[in-house]
C-alpha cells in the first residue's frame, strides 16, 4: 500500500508517516519500481501501534522504546505517566477556576483583570504579610471573588490572616455560606473550626441558620463556637452549650457574656439561671466549677439567679462564698 492509501486510511498524515520514517518507528518494507514507499499489512499494524501509544501520552522515542525493546517493562512508565496526567489536571483545574473567577468578578477592563490576578495572586503567598494586605485590599477597588475568600480562609492558619479574610467574607455579605456550609461537613477538624469562626462574623438570617445546624455537629469545637455566636444574636437554642462551658471551663468567659446577652430576655433569664443552678444541685461541680457558676449568675438578672447567690455565699469554698456575697451586694444596689 503506497503512503497516499496508508495516510488516508489511518488518519496519519504522509508528512507524519515521513517523520516515523525517519525516527526509526515505522519503516516501509518495500518500494514500488518507481522508488515510491510500500507499506505491507504488518507496517500499517505498526502505525496503528503508535498511534495508541502516543494517545496514553507517550513521547515518540518512548514509543520506540516499548515497540522495540524486549526487556521493556510498561509499569514504571504508565506509574510515571499517571503522575504527569494528574499534574496536568491540577494545573488545568486552577487555570479554569482562576478564569472562572475572574468571570465572576465581572471586570470592565483589563487593568481590573490584573488586580484580580495580582489579589489572587496575594492570596496564595507564602508571605502572611502579603495575604493580610490582599484579604483587607478585597473589599477596595476590584474585589476578591467570595468562593476565592472562602477557599483562602478555609485553608488559613496564621491567625492574623484568618481574622481578616473573615472580615472580609463579612464584608463580602452572604454569598460564600454555601461553601462554608460544605466545610463544616470536611474530614479535617482545622478546616471545621474555620468555617464556624467564618460564618459566625457574617450578619444575617443565613448565617445564623447554618449556626443552629452547627449545635448539633459531631465536632465539639463547631458546636461550641456556634454556640456563643447565636448566644450573642439571642439565640435560645444556645443555652445548654454555653452552661456546659460554663461548667467545663471551655471558653467560658465568652459562654458567660453569650449567657449574660441572652438573658437580657425574662423568661430566658429565669431559664438560664435554672440550668446554672441545676449543676449546682446535684453536687457534681468541684470548687473551681461552682466558682465560674458563680461569677456567670452575676449578669443573670431574676430572683432565681438572686437565691442561687444567696446560697452561694454560704459555700463551704471562701472564695466561692466571698464572690457571692459581693455579688449579692451589687444586685442590691438600686
């Protein structure tokens, strides 16, 4: 078959088939009386041997390489083949999601394309300094796509970074809550933390759904994190967390502000100081924890809270006795 026939046949073109040629790869066995390349069935066999090896992404002299060496084992190479694919992705799967946000962003022109580039850009730093200026910069000018903010505080772990790309996911408004709904599910407790920190800064109805849905999350530190962010919005249903850490001295300062917040409420007052008072009755708390209970009911107004003090000031611990009784003596104040 002279190379026209094989060309059209195979979908290789001549020049191609004049290239292997001359690489070595696949040599016509004869020639016409005329001089011109004659391919037999076994070349053209060949061809097609190239070509699906070139189509697992093989080099031409790799190619030659497994067709003509018998001691040529496909293993390492296929292993090493897998590993350059998967960068390849990675490196296609960034540019995509680079340009996707760039998209999002709606730039008017080209000098806003460059500022999301350069913001980007900051945000993958390996300079904290630098990631701080793009997480506050994100909210001037041309800002930060939010799914970019929220992939940046997801991963942040310099605690200055985080606290500003939280300020500007707030700034930023309700957007990224979907996605920091999805890390509050990740395997990586790190990464469950930051999400609760992240939604607990934004303001709004969302926000402080995916809050009420975090009080019941298999990890302790998402429930107790939301626990003192909807405490500080009046939320209710945060009660119960904020006494245990209370009890367990767990972020209990801010547990006691989150309580002393919702107690601004009567009904929610009289509540609060009834689970306080509760660890008290049956004894468990030791000293220490009957001193926190302590200086909790001091912001907790209401005649429960009030005995709960007087009893209090009678506690076989001074210092839990002395905290009650001067307690006692500024509730008294008019």
């Amino acid at each position: 078959m002279l190379i026209g026939d094989v060309a059209r046949r195979s979908g290789v073109s001549a020049r191609m088939l004049r290239h292997y040629e001359s690489l070595g790869l696949v040599r016509p066995t004869g020639r016409t009386e005329a001089g011109y390349r004659e391919y037999s069935n076994e070349d053209i066999r060949r061809i097609f041997h190239v070509e699906s090896l070139r189509s697992l992404g093989l080099s031409l002299r790799e190619v030659g390489s497994a067709l003509d060496d018998p001691g040529f084992k496909p293993s390492a190479l296929v292993d090493d083949l897998i590993r350059q694919t998967r960068e390849r992705i990675a490196g296609e799967t960034a540019l995509l999601t680079r340009l996707r946000r760039i998209g999002a962003a709606e730039p008017a022109g080209w000098e806003d394309v460059l500022q999301i580039v350069a913001l980007l850009q900051a945000l993958g730093s390996e300079s904290a300094g630098k990631r701080q200026r793009a997480a506050l910069s994100s909210v001037e000018g041309v800002p930060v796509p939010v799914d970019a903010l929220v992939e940046a505080a997801l991963s942040e772990s310099d605690p200055n970074v985080a606290g500003a790309l939280r300020w500007a996911l707030a700034q930023s408004g309700d957007g990224g809550l979907t996605l920091l709904a999805e890390g509050l599910g990740s395997p990586v407790a790190e990464v469950r933390e930051r999400a609760v920190r992240s939604i607990a800064e934004i303001p709004g109805g969302g926000a402080t759904a995916l809050l009420r849905d975090a009080l019941t999350n298999s990890d302790i530190v998402v429930r107790r994190c939301a626990a003192v962010a909807l405490g500080v919005r009046g939320v209710a249903d945060a009660v119960p967390t904020l006494i245990g850490m209370v009890v367990e001295e767990t972020n209990d300062v801010d547990a006691a502000d989150a309580l002393s917040v919702l107690a601004s409420d009567p009904v929610l007052a009289d509540q609060i100081a009834t689970g306080l008072v509760g660890f008290l009755a049956h004894g468990t708390a030791d000293p220490s924890a009957r001193r926190r209970l302590t200086q909790a009911l001091a912001d907790i107004p209401g005649i429960t809270a009030s005995r709960a003090l007087a009893d209090l000031s009678h506690d076989e611990d001074r210092a839990v006795a002395l905290t009650a009784a001067y307690i006692l003596t500024l509730r008294d104040v008019p």
